[in-house]
C-alpha cells in the first residue's frame, strides 16, 4: 500500500514537472513571438508609411479635405526642397492651391506675433506627419527654428556636410 502511495505521488510530481515545462516552454514561445511581432508592426508601420507617400503624391486634386490637400502638397514641396522652414512652406502652399490659399486668409492675433489659427492647423497636421514618419523635422546646430525633409533626403543631406542636431 505504502509503495502505491509513493508511486502515485512520484506521477503527480512528474505530472506537474511536466506542466511546467510545458508552461516554461510556453512562456518562450509567447517571448519570441512578442519580439517577432515587434519586429512584424515595424514592417508594417514602412510599409504603410510608403504607401502613404504614394497615395499621397499620386495627385492633389483627388483629395477634398483639407488636410489631405495639406499632406499631399506638403509632401510635394519638401520632395522639391528639401530643408525648408515652416514660413517658406506656408508660402509655397498659398501659391499651389487655391483652396489652401482661401483657408489661409483668415488671421487671428495670438500673443505678440500675428499668427492665424489656420496655421496652428497646419503645424498641427505636420506633427502628425511627422510622428506617422512621412517629413522629418530637423532643426540645423545654430539655427532657432525647424525645417523638414524627407526622410529619404537625410542621407543625402548629411554627405552635403550639413551637421544636424
């Protein structure tokens, strides 16, 4: 009787080394699939950024929102010059679309500059740009404000010299 005992605890022992190796293994399993999943979305996240750089220089007037408009223009000028400040996109913006420009005519006072809200709109749709990683922004070593580029443009610029931040 003693000696079943003693098997039948030897079973649930061994049982239960078996389930956790099962789980251990388990465990590694969901690990590597984890960090393959990491390495998947990043795929995932170039492949969708490029996509959306060929949607969005297919043409402009396929857009009807604004921010569409915004995006595939914006992807234009910086594709043309690249490095270009914020005041110089505005401007080339007004004098591409006219639909851009009538939405730019409206100005608000905002603190000691003179700034129109349609602005704050379009840095704010660059931000996006920027996060989704369709423009950089660079800020150069001695200069106060920002400039975009392409991500593609950063290798070029760099063999030009140019140091950035």
């Amino acid at each position: 009787m003693t000696e079943e005992v003693n098997k039948s605890n030897n079973n649930s022992t061994i049982t239960a080394n078996d389930s956790n190796i099962n789980a251990s293994s388990e465990q590694v399993r969901k690990s590597k699939s984890n960090k393959s999943k990491t390495s998947q979305d990043k795929k995932k996240k170039e492949k969708n950024r490029r996509n959306w750089i060929k949607v969005y220089t297919a043409n402009v007037d396929q857009f009807v929102t604004l921010k569409g408009r915004i995006r595939a223009l914006t992807l234009e000028i910086v594709k043309d010059t690249p490095l270009i400040t914020f005041s110089e996109l505005i401007e080339k913006l007004k004098t591409r679309d006219e639909f851009v420009r009538k939405y730019l005519s409206g100005e608000v006072q905002i603190s000691r500059r003179k700034a129109t809200s349609q602005e704050i709109t379009i840095r704010k749709i660059l931000d996006g740009m920027a996060k989704e990683g369709l423009i950089l922004k660079i800020q150069l070593n001695d200069e106060p404000f920002l400039r975009f580029a392409l991500p593609e443009q950063l290798e070029y610029l760099r063999q030009q010299g140019l140091r950035i931040a």
